[in-house]
C-alpha cells in the first residue's frame, strides 16, 4: 500500500482541535496562514439539530440518560471517555491514570466545566515559594496580556476582587446566587472560608455579534446551540473561517507521527482515515500539536527518525515525565433546610456554579504545600437516569422506615427534592518526574499506533491534602445544619482522593524551560529540539494551579501563536 | 415489530389495561427566548453508532408477555397511579425497565430471577401468580422484600430484597424522568428563561436574604442584550 500525500504545503497544520488548537487556529488563521487542522473525531457544530442534546428532555431517550454510551450521561457531549473501543491504554502494574479522551471537533471544550481561572502569580514560581516541582520560565506578567485578550475575546463572568492569586480580569457579570448557594454563602461564613461568584465562559451579556447569550438552562455540558458556552468549534474555529481565513479541516483523521527531513526538521504529518483506514500524509511548513497532553506526547514519542531516535524532541528524555492531574475530592451532604422545596420557578441557572471558594489557605501552616479551591453543586435538576434509587433514604435523619412503596413515596420523592449540596475539592499536586506515560510496545490501536502506558502515583502530599478537603466538607455541610452522606474516607481510601487523571486536567508532559537537558519545550511552546514544532496544549505546563487549566491553555496558545508568526515573519522557521 | 412500541400493546392487551390511568394531560409551558434556539424533535442527538445500539437493544427481548404484565402490575403497586399525572404505565415504566436490562446486562438476573421468586411465593402462599393475586396479598409479599436494612449493603442480602430494591428505584426513576413524571415533580426547567435570582417569597420560607453588595455585583438582566465594553482597568461599561 502506498501512502497517499497531499501536494498542497500548509504555512501550519494543527494537530487537535480542543481549546489549544482551537485557538491556535484562530490566530495563525486571522494572520493570513493557510492553516490545516487535523482532528481524530467527526465533525460538530452545537447549533446542528441532529447531534444537539440541549433541551432534549429525558424521556426523549429509551434509557433516560442512563451513562451506558457516555461516561457523564448520555446528554453529555464528549465522544469518547475513560475507554475507547479499538483504542486502549496500559498501566505500570500497581499505578493508576484514568485518561479521559474526546475525539471530535472541538474536543473536549464542548462538555467541559467552563471554569475558566487565571493561574496567579504565585503559580508560576512554585519552586520558589516551597522547593517543591520546579518555576516555570515565565510569570504571570508574561501570560497576563493574553489572558485579558482571552477575556474580551470568548467571555468570562466573575468579579475583581483584589485576590492576590486569584487576579481580576475583564469579567461579565455573574448570575445570582440559587438557594443552595445562599446556604453554602452562609456555611461558609461561619468558618472564614470566602465564597465569590464563579468564574465560567458563559456569556451573560452579548459579546459581539456572532454569539447568543446565555438563557439559563443549566447545560453547558450538552455544548450550547447558540455558542453562548466556550467550545472551541463555535466559538474559534468557526469564527476563523467566517472571517475568511483559510482553514481546511480533516476530520477522522488519527495522526500517527510527525514526518521529518535529512536535517531532523519537521515536514507534516502521517495521519489514518477513520473512513478507509488508509495511511495519508500533509505536508506543512510548522506542526502545531494540541491533541491533549497526552496524545501529543504519545505522537513525539512515536514520531522516531534517524535523527530523533529517541522520538521527536525527545533528546532530554523528558516527553511523557512530569505528568501530573488536578487532585479531586468530593463530598455530599443532606441539608434539612433545604427540604420541601418551592418547585414553582426554574433555578437551572448556568451549567454548573454560580459561587465558589478559591483557596483561602496558609500552606506554610499546613502539612501539604499547595491549595484546592471548592466547587458547589445542588438544586432542583432534572430528574435522569438514577433519580428513583433510594427515594427515601434521608428517612434515616427522622427515624422513619426507609424503603417500601405507594403513594408516600411521591411525597418522599418531592420533600427531599434538592435537598443534597454537593463539594468537589479541586487542588494541585506536585509534578513528579515519576509519574509518566511513555509507549508501550507490546500493544498498539485498531490503527496500528503503538498506545501509552501510564505510570502514576499520588503521594502523601495529595492524601493529606485530600484529608483536609474531606474535613473542610464535613465542617461546612455541619455548618448548613446539614449531615454528610457516607462515611468519612479513610487513610487506606486515600481520604477519597481520586485516581490521577479523574479531574482531566492532565498537563505537564512536554514541558517548558530554559535548559533543553530538563525541558521540552521553550517559553514560546517550540520544540528545543526542532524548531518548527510547537506544542499548545497542556503538555508545556510545568505545574498545574489550583486551578482549572483551559484559560491558560488559551492564553498560553495566543502566545505561542503570536510568536510563531512573528518568527515567520523573520524567516526564522 | 418495535418492541417498544408492542411492550404497550401486551400489556393493556392482556387485562392490564386496568392499571391504565385515564384522562391524564401535561401542558407545556411557553417561556421567554424560545424563539433563540431550535430544537428538532425528531433527533436526541445520537452518534450514529449509538443509534445503531439503541435500534439493536429495541429488537431484542428480554421478558415475555407474563413478565411484562407481572412488571407493569408490580410497578403500579409500588407507585400507585395519581390524579393528574398517571402512574407508571403513562409513564412507560414497563418499556422502560425492559430496555434497561437490555442495556445494561448486569440487572438481567437480578430482575428476571426476581420476578420467578415473585411467582413462586405467590404461588406458594396464595396458589396464584403474582399478577393475578389481589392487592392485599400482593402487598403481603412486598411487605417481607420492601424494607431491606439499610445498615448491610444490598448486594449482601437476599436476591428479593435486591429484586424489590431495583424494581423500586427503576419504577420511581422511570415515572420521574416521564413527561408526567417530571409535571408531578413540578420542575421547571429545560427550557429557555433568564435567571434573576431566588423570588423572594422563596427566599423567606428558607430564612434566607440576598446580600445588597453581592447582587450588586451581578447581571442587570435588563442589559444583557447589550455589548460588552470595559475601561482597561476591567470595569465594566455597559
């Protein structure tokens, strides 16, 4: 078999199509470059009729919603998740990482969170402040201009507050609190724990033009058919070809590996159709990768040459180490306060919180050196899959018998009607050069791609961190006059702390730096190795905040956007 | 045949017809921005893979037409039909249940075993079948299964307990998550709106108050149409 390669030379092609590649395509493309976009997933747009989920209601599917497709639920709009059928990866024996994939345009910006926090400038300095993981070689004055960009250009609500790592921004204005929030406001009071608005790429107020505004039906996670939620398709990519830039998208296409020259320089890429299974390759001046921190890693590390034996850019062994997670506790508790609710008005709300506490904490007082900050769910939503189980269990609070049936259960079902708050904890742990994902040679995919395998621990550090998460809850939900449900985690659960890779805030794998021996990358996202590739997706983070990291995903592409432009310009690529 | 569609046509075929609550009826409810966004009734956005599975799962059959009846009478028992808003069988509770255990195989014993043990004790006690026996005794042998002890976890007790345990939770699922369901319930979202906060009255009944400085700081829903400008300082202008 031949393999078939295009005769038509991009100025770029972007590997991945999620926010970094959806933002690179957005510049390099309103620069004027002739831009290729490769993407493993089919198309989507939100606003087409026949993939929308938003507004469909559960009885609308056979399995109301039941997650037997998708990892959140059926509505939720990820193609892919924890497994992928004919896609596997492996694990070091007695190590975890679940690695959540979403293969289609716009990738996992059409379900994700939109909590869209700024890192401080404490998070850049890690090292600096408490010797543990390393500095990145920027600071937060570097990424600031972009990230005030990032503001205007998609939207963000929230509000200045004057928090040293938590810094203001150009925010639209956030929704009023629901009730349940009122409770946590309150809650939270009570033990000095502060509770701002949230954060979150949803736009309350028109930003321009192109873009609906919110109306409030509480799910962004279904990709909003307006584009009044961040996703990149809708909110990037489409707005790059409208404006006329040349953008040709390849979707179902699987890059297996970056091509090279004589001289160890990138030419374009090797990708598999989903629809013949063929072999095809684009020839590009500058390979952009923003396939996830982990698929970019995995495609330098298969992307080996003569010239890369090591896999590409891979010369100081550093692909794939340093990979490191968010660390996520949950909690949730029984508020009698909030029973017998008035269900005469709809509090969906935006998809996900209108309040939040960023981290409050004094590390140098505490037995684990980097914060968390909480995030709230609750309410009266509707009902899905799994809403009927245990319809009277908080009957144990009263001394009532629990189980049972007829007519009471419709009162039961109606008093503990969104009665539960709910906390995750959200916090950052250490990058380890020992936590990694490199290939496994004994297996490949259904396309022939050797896969990764992942070797992953938590330390202490992360389960002490956990334990004060799990005893912030407790108090919290005791301060709401509330009860925790379930028992409190133990040491030997790791205090609840979930497997790395769960939160899907995976970064850190092709990081940054100033010395090639112990980097990736440099500053500006461009191989040290070879100077026409450069990596926009999470992978250059040398540690993840306590933050979520899509904002500086974005922030950090423009940058690295800018710079390859401006490099050619210079004819220096 | 549907299977779906025919689940219906059994179970109100053979005598359960009964169970059916009449004269039910669910009113939409028109809300402000409707006109924004398009929805089209005829998808639920499946891939098409996803298609392919649902359309497979519809064409097998997992319970035969006892079972479906024994199903639908048992679910009306656990959650009696009510005026305005039905019961199980408007609901399709029974459709429900059997594409469930389709759909995720792991119930499939637990439910077809359980509704044998259901038979057999009516049998036993009663020398009827469980469908056929009178609310009285039916209820008799829910009594025994329906309080399970919420201190051991269910998947050590005995198969009934876990039986009536399922059928329990898929039942008020399967009602909750129905268009009557969700109108019993009462809730009133899933559909386009502008969220201005809690109404007061709602906020009295709970104890609860806005703090004037925080609203503050919130959308003025009556300038979300308008675009957003700032000074550089981040203040917004409009």
């Amino acid at each position: 078999m031949q393999i078939k390669e295009s005769t038509e030379v991009y100025d770029v092609i972007i590997v991945g199509s999620g926010a970094g590649g959806g933002m690179a395509t957005k510049q390099l493309a309103d620069a004027g470059l002739n831009v290729a976009v490769v993407e493993a997933g089919p198309f989507f747009d939100p606003a087409d009729p026949k993939t929308m989920t938003q507004l469909k209601w559960s009885y609308e599917s056979p399995r109301r919603g039941a997650g037997t497709t998708r990892a959140f639920g059926e509505w939720d709009m990820a193609y892919g998740g924890w497994e992928i059928e004919g896609e596997p990866y492996t694990h070091e024996e007695g190590t975890k990482f679940d690695w959540f994939r979403s293969h289609m345009l716009g990738g996992r910006t059409n379900h994700w969170g939109r909590i869209s926090l700024r890192f401080g400038p404490k998070d850049f300095k890690g090292k600096t402040r408490d010797g543990h993981g390393d500095d990145w070689p920027i600071g937060y004055e570097d990424v600031k201009p972009y990230y005030d960009k990032v503001d205007k250009l998609l939207g963000v609500f929230g509000t200045n507050e004057g928090l040293e790592n938590d810094p203001d921004g150009f925010f639209l204005p956030p929704p009023k609190p629901r009730l349940h929030e009122l409770f946590y406001i309150e809650g939270a009071k009570k033990t000095g724990i502060p509770v701002i608005p949230s954060r979150m790429s949803m736009l309350t107020k028109k930003i321009n033009n192109d873009r609906g505004v919110c109306f409030y039906c509480g799910q962004c996670g279904r990709s909003c058919s307006v584009y009044a939620d961040f996703s990149s398709g809708s909110c990037l990519i489409f707005p790059a070809q409208k404006s006329g830039g040349q953008v040709k998208i390849f979707v179902n296409s699987v890059v297996r590996e970056i091509t090279t020259n004589e001289e160890g320089k990138a030419t374009g890429v090797s990708y598999i159709s989903k629809d013949d299974r063929k072999e095809y390759k684009l020839k590009g001046k500058v390979v952009v990768l923003a396939a996830s921190a982990c698929s970019s890693a995995r495609i330098l590390l298969n992307s080996k040459s003569k010239q890369h034996p090591n896999g590409l850019g891979n010369s100081s062994d550093v692909v794939g180490k340093y990979l490191h997670d968010s660390t996520g506790s949950s909690r949730a508790g029984f508020i009698p306060g909030l029973m017998n609710r008035d269900v005469s008005y709809n509090e969906d709300g935006v998809g996900g919180m209108h309040v939040y506490s960023p981290w409050w904490g004094d590390n140098s007082k505490l037995d684990f050196p980097r914060g968390y900050h909480i995030e709230v769910w609750g309410g009266m939503g509707m009902p899905n899959y799994g809403f009927g189980w245990n319809p009277n269990e908080f009957n144990k609070f009263f001394n009532l018998p629990i189980g049972g049936y007829g007519d009471s259960l419709r009162d039961d079902v109606k008093k503990y009607y969104g009665s539960v708050i709910g906390f995750g904890g959200r916090g950052e742990g250490i990058a380890r050069k020992e936590n990694y994902c490199e290939i496994d040679p004994t297996t490949v995919d259904q396309f022939g791609i050797p896969v990764l395998k992942f070797n992953y621990k938590w330390s202490d550090l992360e389960k002490k961190q956990a334990k004060h998460m799990q005893a912030t809850f407790e108090e919290l939900i005791h301060n709401m006059g509330g009860t925790p449900l379930g028992d409190t985690p133990t040491k030997e659960q790791d205090y609840g702390l979930l497997a790395p890779g769960r939160i899907i805030h995976e970064v850190g794998t092709t990081r940054m730096g100033d010395d090639p021996k112990t980097s990736v990358t440099n500053k500006y996202q461009q191989l040290h190795d070879v100077d026409n590739v450069f990596i926009v997706d999470a992978g250059p983070f040398v540690s993840q905040a306590d933050k979520n990291c899509t904002w500086t995903i974005l922030a950090l592409s423009w940058r690295a956007s800018d710079y390859i432009i401006e490099q050619l310009k210079q004819q220096n690529i | 045949m549907d299977r779906r569609k025919s689940i219906q046509t059994i179970i109100l075929g053979a005598g359960a017809a009964g169970l059916a609550f009449h004269g039910c009826k669910t009113e939409g409810d028109s809300k402000v921005g409707e006109e924004m966004v398009q929805t089209d009734e005829k998808y639920f956005g499946r891939t098409p893979e996803e298609l392919e599975l649902i359309q497979k799962l519809n064409e097998e059959e997992l319970f035969n037409a006892h079972e479906l009846e024994t199903i639908a009478v048992l679910s009306t028992v656990i959650l009696p039909p009510k005026e305005p808003h039905g019961g199980p069988l408007e609901a399709n509770v029974p459709e429900f249940i059997e594409f469930m255990g389709k759909d995720i195989p792991e119930l499939q014993t637990t439910l077809l075993g359980g509704l044998m043990w259901l038979d057999h004790k009516c049998n036993t006690e009663y020398g009827t079948e469980f469908k056929t026996a009178t609310l009285e005794q039916q209820k008799a042998i829910l009594d025994t299964i329906a309080f399970h002890d919420p201190e051991v976890p269910l998947e050590e007790q005995a198969l009934e307990l876990q039986f009536f345990s399922l059928m329990r939770g898929l039942t008020v699922t399967g009602y909750y998550t129905s268009k009557v369901g969700i109108a019993d319930l009462g809730y009133k979202g899933n559909m386009p709106n502008v969220w201005d906060g809690v109404p007061e009255a709602v906020l009295e009944k709970h104890g609860m108050a806005y703090d004037p400085e925080w609203v503050a700081k919130c959308v003025d829903q009556s300038k979300r149409g308008v675009i957003a400008e700032w000074d550089e300082n981040g203040n917004l202008l409009t």
